[in-house]
C-alpha cells in the first residue's frame, strides 16, 4: 500500500507540473486531461466506496414502444469496500478508447472524407462564391443596419440549436466544424465564432430541449410522466436560451472583428489563415470530367431506386408521427441541382454532394435512427464520390484519406483519454457515494432550496457523467422521491435534469464531442475554458430563474 501510494504521488508531482498553473503559458489538451485522471484516482483514495442497487424496467418510447432501462432501487445505498486506483490510471486510458470507440472513428472517417473533398477546392470556392452574393444584400437599408455577417451567424445557430433542441443534436456537430470553422475565418472572425455556430448553438438547444428523446424522453419515462410534456414552456425556455447564445457570440464576433488581434486564438488561428491563403493561391480551372457525369448517373440510381424501396418516412416529433416521401423528394431534387452543378464546375456538384449529405443525414437521424455509424458511413461516401468526381485515382484517394486522419488524429486520441477519467471513477466506486452523499442534504430543505440544490446537483455531476442517458437512469428514480417528499412537481425535476445536463457540457473535459470539436478547430482546451466560463455561469444563472416558474405558476404539464 505504501509503495501504490509513493507511485501515486510521484505520478502527480509530474504530471500536474508548476506549468499547469501558469497563467501565461496554456499546457497542451493532452496535459489537463491526464492530470484530471491523476485527481480522480486521488479521488478514489479519500471518498468512500458506495453503490446502489439497480434494476431493469421498461420505459415507454414516444412512438408507443417500450426500451428497456437500468434504475436504481430506491434506499439501497450501501458502502462497499474501497478500490483505490493506482497503475489504474493507465489501463483506463484503454479502456477509454474502447469505451469511445464509435466516437473515434467517427472523426477520423470525418476528417478522412472532408480532406478528400477539401483537396478538390470546392468549400473554398462554394465559401467565397457566398460571401459574394450576401454582401451584395449590403446595398439594402436593412440588411445594411443589421450587417449581413449577423444575419448569417444568427439563422446559422438558430437552426443548429433547433436541431438540438429537436433530436438531440451532438455527436454530428464534429463533422460540421470542419465547415464552419473557414466559413468564419472567411468572414473576419476566429476559429471560437465558427464552433459556436454550430456545436455552441446544437448544445444551447440541447440543454433547452423541447423534444429530445435522449434527455427529456428517458428522463420523463424513468419518471412516470407523459412522454414530451410541458412543451409549451420548454418552447418558451428554447426561445430564450437560444436568444442569449446568438446575442453572446455576436458580441464577441464584432469585437474580433474590429480587433481581431484581441481574439485568444488569433495565433492559433494561423493554420486555418495559412490553409485559405494557399488555396486562395492555387489557381482553379472550372471543368467538369466525364468521370463526374458517372457518379452522377450512378448516385441519382441509387437514390431513386431507395426512393422506390422507401417512399414513406415516418418522422417522430414528440407524441406525434407523420409519413412523409423525403427520399422521393430528395432524389428529385438531387437529379434537378446536380446536373444544373455539373453544367458549370464539378466544384459545384461536389457542394451538391455536400448539401444532400446534410439533408440524408438529417433525414436519416430523424427517420431511420441513424448514429455515428451510419453518419460516419454517409460522410465517407461523400469523401470518396467527391474524389471520383475530382478524377482522383484509388491511389490518390488512399493518400488524401490517410493525410486527413493525420491531421486530425489527435482530436480522435484526445476523446478517448478524456473518457479514461469517467472509468477511474467508476472502477474507484466513488461515482455513487458522492450521489448519495449529495442528495442526502436535500431531503430537509425547503421547496426553493430543494429545487435549486438539485439543480446545483445535476449541473456538478454532468462534468464527471456527461452522459444525458446514464445520468436520467442513476438520478431520477431519486430525485423524482425528492420531489414527492417537498411537493415539488416531477416535471420540475426533470426541468432542472435537463438544464443541468445541458449547460456544462460545453466545458466539461470528459465530454468526448467537445474535446472532438476542439481538436478539430485546432483549439487548445484551456484556452477555451477560459473563453467560455462566463457564459456558461450565465446560462446556469438564467436556468435557475427558469427554473423558479415552475414551483410558483401553474404551467401546463407542471
């Protein structure tokens, strides 16, 4: 035991070096992360080890079907012997990558397929063709007032928290941070202002869900109540936490562009600057190969032979469901904008390409339950059928993938390190005790304290656990006890599950889709901490105060 504990401390005093806590000097991703293991596994050794005793019940899905869900039994808290961990910390790193296995692929497939599409110029030029055509909207009174740039920043977020709010939008942001990362670049802004287009505004919807099967549905079936109710005021919650996230990264959009050396990434962001000068050098022939037609015969094939084969696609939203004929639509529409693209660049049907990648794999997540598999899938069809198009050979397009997961290769790592703290935890068995440990102070609080304590609760707990789906299994079955004991409606609690999920995970290290995206826009994890702080405790803040309605308002579904 001496000895474990002289390895320990040694591990430590190396690893948490006097450079993590200057200020001037931001340590490297891979740093933070690994001292985070080294404190969990401390951790292990002072906190007790606990446990509840879960079992299987069956939750019932919006479209009337039921799935099948681990709870814990309500009072079956009891203390097990401690399971220090020691040599731990780096099996969990193992255990990590396994663990977030889907998730590393997905990017590296990701980053493969957007280099093959990058090689072929055709963002670079799509980008610029639009930043042409909307600054021509400058000579409108309006548009002029507002400023075109807002316009574009503004719907971009809207719709991207919409997908939050609406399908629980995440794992998918990775891929559309390659986009708007230059797109922001292009327009005068830093890497931070093209993140937070679209996983800032995905995750500000994620937290202020309407629809979320993965948040609300889970939480709302563990806790008895009719799936998707309260929407009228989850509604009401989206429009304003949508509202305060476009107004925050507008403001700090036009002080970047009035002064852009001010930016914390304006070195960082030398990579994307150097990337768009080379390509703005490379002179581009506008052409179309023959090899292009062929895809496009032979893609519009299989798109209208799956149109045939599945003319109807029922789309779930909330309690209710529609058939509608999006495949039949979308290989029209294909088959119409692809040879009007063809007709003038084969730059401008590998965009084609790109924009109905993005409506399948909405219409697939939507639909047909698709996930990172299917989605890492449909982006690296689209890589390879850009290259094709590009009259690249097997050869070249073998190089292009292999050049694109180098590069991005250290986003993937980093996923998988950050999920090793999650497994100390949980093999050290002091993810429970500190459950417990916290709840106990609830039982004799008032309404107002109560509710804000497990509010409080779920928003500490998400930076261990940022796992929406396993944090509704372990919490609710007792906070919704909780709740019956100070007359505080269920929906409430799972109002306060929902917000606290949301709002942290936007800086938690253990969140493989936040490390993923960072690692994709080249920004390092502690210059974003430092940039994001503010407005998470802002969020948190204004979650509170919504929060507060509920136990004084008579709301629907509350």
């Amino acid at each position: 035991m001496l000895i474990e504990n002289s390895i320990l401390c040694f591990l430590l005093k190396k690893t948490i070096n006097f450079q993590v806590f200057k200020l001037k000097r931001i340590p490297h991703t891979f740093t933070i992360v690994f001292a985070l293991i080294i404190f969990a596994a401390l951790l292990t050794w002072i906190i007790p080890g606990g446990e509840f005793v879960r079992e299987t019940v069956e939750v019932m899905n919006a479209d009337g079907t039921t799935t099948q869900r681990e709870v814990v039994q309500s009072d079956s808290f009891h203390f097990v012997e401690r399971s220090p961990q020691t040599w731990q910390v780096f099996s969990s790193l193992f255990s990590g990558f396994c663990d977030k296995a889907d998730i590393i692929i997905f990017i590296l497939m990701v980053g493969g397929a957007f280099w093959i599409l990058n090689n072929s110029h055709a963002i670079d030029i799509g980008v610029m063709a639009f930043l042409r055509r909307v600054q021509r909207l400058n000579r409108f009174r309006l548009f002029k007032t507002i400023g075109v740039d807002n316009v574009i920043i503004a719907l971009v977020m809207i719709v991207f928290s919409l997908f939050g709010a609406v399908f629980g939008m995440s794992e998918e942001t990775i891929a559309f941070v390659i986009i708007f990362v230059p797109l922001a670049i292009s327009m005068g802004y830093d890497s931070i202002v093209g993140v937070c287009m679209c996983y800032m505004a995905a995750h500000v919807g994620f937290a202020g869900a309407m629809l979320n099967p993965f948040t609300i549905g889970i939480a709302q079936g563990i806790a008895g109540l009719p799936l998707f109710s309260g929407l009228e005021y989850r509604f009401f919650c989206w429009i304003v936490l949508t509202i305060i996230g476009i107004t925050f990264v507008l403001l700090y959009a036009r002080r970047v562009k009035r002064h852009p050396e001010k930016s914390p990434v304006y070195s960082l962001d030398a990579y994307w600057r150097e990337r768009r000068e080379q390509q703005a050098l490379n002179t581009v022939q506008y052409h179309t190969p023959r090899v292009a037609w062929v895809v496009y015969v032979l893609l519009g094939g299989v798109l209208v032979w799956s149109a045939i084969r599945y003319p109807l696609t029922t789309i779930a939203i909330g309690n209710g469901s529609s058939a509608v004929s999006l495949l039949p639509v979308l290989a029209g529409l294909f088959l119409i904008t692809g040879f009007v693209a063809l007709r003038k660049s084969v730059h401008f049907f590998i965009l084609d390409l790109l924009f109905f990648t993005i409506f399948y794999l909405v219409v697939g997540v939507l639909g047909y339950d698709w996930y990172v598999k299917e989605i890492s899938a449909l982006f690296l069809a689209m890589g390879l059928l850009s290259g094709i198009a590009d009259k690249q050979s097997a050869d070249d397009l073998a190089k292009l993938f292999l050049a694109g997961c180098k590069d991005i290769l250290s986003a993937a790592l980093v996923v998988g390190l950050a999920s090793g703290i999650i497994f100390v935890l949980r093999d050290g068995k002091v993810i429970d005790t500190i459950l417990y440990g916290l709840t106990r102070s609830l039982a004799q609080a008032g309404e107002v304290t109560s509710m804000g304590a497990m509010y409080v609760f779920q928003t500490a707990l998400n930076i261990i656990m940022p796992s929406g789906t396993a944090k509704a299994a372990l919490t609710m079955p007792i906070m919704t006890q909780f709740a019956d004991l100070t007359n505080i409606s269920r929906q409430a609690v799972v109002l306060a599950f929902q917000f606290g999920d949301g709002f942290t995970n936007m800086l938690t290290p253990t969140s493989g889709v936040l490390i993923g995206c960072l690692g994709v826009a080249k920004i390092p994890y502690a210059t974003w901490l430092r940039w994001v702080w503010k407005f998470i405790l802002l969020l948190i803040f204004v979650g509170f105060i919504l929060i507060l309605p509920t136990l004084f308002i008579p709301l629907p579904g509350f």
